[in-house]
C-alpha cells in the first residue's frame, strides 16, 4: 500500500492511496472458496457447486465487498501511519480500475483536529458567586408558587394591573383589517407584557361592557413585518373583569405541593431543600459560564468545519425535539435555518476541544465515585431515588451525561486554583432571573 499526504487549507488533508489489485484478487479468491464449501444450488449437492458457476453467482458481490472492506482498512492504516487525527467523517472518491491497472486508488478528504496550547487564564478573573438560601427566598418562591395556582373572580369594577380581562377587539391599518387583528372573548392579564403596553394601557380603567376606540402604533421591530412600524385603530370591547384570588398558605396548599398530613411547616422545609439544590445548581453555573468563557478568551482555536456542521444538527434535533416535548407539531424535514445555531455550535466544540486538552494536560477525568455523587443528587428530586440511582447505572451510556457534567466540574475547580478567584455575593432574584 502506498499513501500520499497532501495539506489543502488550513485543517483540510487530502490522503492519496493506492493498493495492489494482486491483494484484492487473492482476497476475493479466498472468500469465492468459502462461500463455495457451503453454497447450496439447484442440481449441486451442498458443497460441490463448480468454482466457476460459484464466481458467475457471487463474484461481483464479492469483489464490492472485497473493495469497500479493503478501502476502510486501508485508510485506518494510513491514517495511523500519518499518525492523523481525522475530525469528522471522510469523504471518498474512488474509481474502479482501470483494465491493466496494477493499484486500486482512491482518494479521502477530510479536516484533522487542530494542534493548539491552552490559554493562560491566570490573570482572568473567575468569582465564585455565593447565596444562602433562607426565609426570604423560601417566601418568595411559596408567593410564586401561589400565582402559579391563582384563581380569578369577576368584579364590578375598572380593570387594573393584575386582573384578567375578556376582550374582543377589532383592527384596521388605514380603514383596511390585518391579519392577527381581530379576536373574540379573548383573555388576558394585564401586567403580564404579552400585549403591547399601548394596548394594555388603553384597557386600564375599563369596566365590564366598556367599549373604547383608540390607535395603536405598531414598534419598528415587531415580529409581524406586514404591520411593523404602522399606525393601527383598535375598537375594543371589554365582556368581563376579574380580579386574581391567590390560595392561602395553609394546609390545603400544602397538600397541593405533595405533603399529605398538610404540616405547613414540614412544606416549607421541602420547600427549603428542593429550593437549596436548585440555587446550588445555578451558582456552580453562573461559576462554570464565568471560567468556559475565560478559556475561550485566551484560547484561541481553529476549528474544523465537519465539527461544526455535526454540531449544529445536533443543535436542530434537540430543537425539534424541545418543540415536540412542548405538544408543537413537529416534522422531521421542518426547516431549521442552519445560521441560527452556527455560533452556538462553535462555541460548544470550541469548548469541547479546550476541555478535552485540558482533561488530558491535568487528568481531571471524571472518577467513579464523582459520577456516584452527582447520580445521587439528581435521585434526590424523586419520590424513589434508589430507582433512579438503578436506572443510570442499568445502561453505561445513560452515564455518559453525568461524567460530561462532573468533568466539567472538575476544569472548574482546576481554573479556581489558577484564575483569580473571589467570593461574590449574588441575589436571590439575579440568580433566578426574576429581575429581568
């Protein structure tokens, strides 16, 4: 066998072999032999169907195989002869050869994973944010709680923020209606933002039976492109007024959230626990997203395209299947415009080469009873841990997420003790995002 390297840019090879025909030839003989021991035809006893009727049936299904097989060994062999690290998946071209020829040849393109260093990240710096959950941040998440369970009663007053409205309305753009312009009995919380403010605020102070005209002017950037930026009128009628009844804190509630005997005090301490995993879950994030993003300061890396286009499948697979999981119909030719995911992409395979050259430099692979630790927190969450603990352990591959996340953890404890790092007090809101 004879191979040829060639550079073509960048990350991209080009990988020339050629391969005696005299060892595809005697490879195909043996396995004609083979198949000829046990070959079964009308008119031969098993086994004794002449070589040559044996050829005529299997030669050219034989000879494909033989050709493919010695393809995919040959390139594995050149490549590690090279000592390449191919990124991705190779793309062939081969011809069959030609009569007189003595070599199969064939051609592979393919990218390699780039050789790079790790950045210094010793003068970034990485805070270790920090919060202790207490009272407060039990009471605030027992108040949203409630507004998740609110209930509505019809009042024989002005609407205002908070209350549910039934509406019907109806829009024209210069005397002419527009598609999305017109409603019947629709519902709608006002101070929820998910009508436009100008709209909401023409509803404020109206009673049930109102009816008020007023113009509306669409943003410039409204999602609706046939409307962005124009003048609407809305004529708009208001059918009932509701004001929000939050549950009380009592009992009932708390067999709501699970506790049987009702103990508010036995709720309030689940309440704690489940809310103290959570916040120690999103700080180790916050820190995590601190360090990637300082390693991808001072790391600069060329990365190989076939990662990136891989990637971004990846990324519209779990899209279709988020929108899926959300009762969304979903197809599986819908169309995912590839650019939206491009630079997510390349900065999850960015990280993923960075990571991976730091696990091997620093051996902060994931040890067993690290990966044990994190199953167990997770099981925490369920009625039945020690089912779940068994269910991640039945199968290795189900593992597999768990050693990425206890890795990573690992480059973040490794980036603390280089990175100046400081202890940094965050709020309860910051951290939740309830103060966007």
């Amino acid at each position: 066998m004879q191979a040829n390297l060639e550079t073509l840019s960048g990350l991209e090879r080009r990988l020339s072999v050629a391969v005696p025909l005299t060892e595809i030839d005697t490879e195909v003989l043996s396995r004609l032999k083979q198949i000829g021991r046990t070959a079964k035809m009308p008119g031969f006893r098993p086994g004794k169907v002449p070589f040559k009727v044996v050829q005529q049936q299997y030669g050219a299904q034989v000879r494909q195989e033989v050709m493919g097989a010695t393809l995919e060994k040959s390139f594995g062999d050149a490549v590690r002869d090279q000592n390449l690290k191919v990124a991705g998946y190779p793309k062939f071209d081969a011809t069959p050869p030609a009569e007189g020829a003595a070599d199969f040849q064939y051609s592979a393109t393919f990218e390699v994973y780039p050789e790079f260093k790790v950045g210094d990240i010793a003068g970034k710096r990485v805070d270790r944010v920090a919060l202790t959950v207490g009272d407060a941040e039990v009471d605030k998440t027992l108040d949203i709680m409630r507004k998740q369970r609110v209930s509505y009663d019809i009042v024989e007053r002005a609407a205002q923020k908070e209350d549910r409205v039934q509406i019907s309305y109806k829009g024209a753009i210069d005397g002419t209606p527009f598609e999305g312009g017109t409603a019947e009995n629709q519902y709608a919380v006002l101070g929820e933002g998910r009508l436009l403010a100008d709209f909401e605020g023409a509803l404020a102070g109206m009673k049930t039976g109102d009816s008020k005209g007023f113009d509306l002017k669409f943003p410039d950037d409204y999602h609706g492109k046939d409307v962005a930026g124009k003048t609407a009128h809305f004529d708009v009628t208001v059918s009932e007024v509701a004001a929000p009844r939050l549950p009380e804190i009592d009992a009932e509630f708390a067999k709501t959230l699970g506790v049987g005997d009702g103990d508010v005090a036995k709720m309030r301490g689940e309440v704690k626990a489940n809310l103290e995993r959570e916040v120690k879950q999103r700080l180790k994030g916050k820190t995590k997203d601190q360090v990637m993003q300082a390693l991808l300061d001072v790391t600069p890396v060329d990365v190989p395209k076939s990662l990136i286009e891989m990637e971004i499948q990846a990324l519209q697979n779990m899209a279709r299947e988020n929108m899926a999981s959300r009762g969304m119909p979903v197809k599986d030719d819908m169309p995912m415009p590839a650019d939206i995911f491009t630079a997510q992409a390349q900065r999850r395979v960015s990280l993923g080469l960075i990571l991976g050259e730091l696990v091997r430099a620093h051996g902060l692979h994931a040890r067993p009873e690290q990966v044990r630790a994190a199953v167990d927190l997770q099981a925490q969450s369920y009625e039945h841990p020690e089912e779940v603990v068994k269910w991640f352990y039945q199968q290795p591959d189900r593992l597999r997420d768990i050693e990425s996340i206890v890795l990573e953890e690992n480059v973040v404890e490794w980036a603390l003790g280089v990175a100046k790092s400081e202890d940094k007090a965050i709020t309860f809101d910051e951290l939740m995002g309830y103060d966007k």
